[in-house]
C-alpha cells in the first residue's frame, strides 16, 4: 500500500485552472480502485492520496498521468508501506498484499 503526498511546486492561482481535470483524473482511479481516498492537505499546499498495493512502476506510471504533473504545478513523494493493524471494517486493506 502507498502514501503518496502532493505537493504544489505554483500558487494557488496556477494550480487551480487544473483542478477540474486533476478531480476527474481522481474520481477515474477511485472508479477503478487505483486510488482509495484522496483529499486535501490542511493548509491547502497540495493533498494526499491511500493507493491499493501494486508495483512501484505501476503506480509510478498512473501519477505521471497527473493534470497537476503534465502541466509542472505539483509533485508527488510515494511512501509504501504495509498496513497491519486497522480499525474494524477495514480489514481488507490488510490483504492489499
């Protein structure tokens, strides 16, 4: 499973003309399963995304695919990582192995 942490390399005011497209890039992985949660950091400097396990490269190739990263206004840092303890009804992310 991964972390991957977005961060905006532009102001606000160059990130947001690509928030239409980067929300429906999001909305087709979470469709596919790609992605599981995704959302805002607090302050507003970028966001964070839970993805599924998978190869690095895959997940590699479907952020590259980013609005945000086509058009140079943000970054992403992956962290992967191995989900052993979680809340009850969560338990299916133990076995994203």
């Amino acid at each position: 499973m991964f972390v991957v942490r977005v961060t905006y390399t532009a102001p606000l005011d160059e990130v947001d003309p690509w928030r239409p497209a980067h929300g429906d890039w999001l909305n087709q992985l979470i469709s596919r399963k790609l992605l599981l949660v995704a959302g805002r950091q607090v302050p507003l400097v970028g966001g964070v995304y839970l993805a599924p396990r998978m190869p690095a490269e895959e997940l590699d190739r479907l952020l590259a695919t980013d609005p945000y990263v086509l058009n140079g206004v943000a970054t992403h840092s992956v962290v992967e990582f191995t989900p052993l303890l979680v809340a009850a009804g969560l338990e299916d992310l133990k076995t994203q192995e």
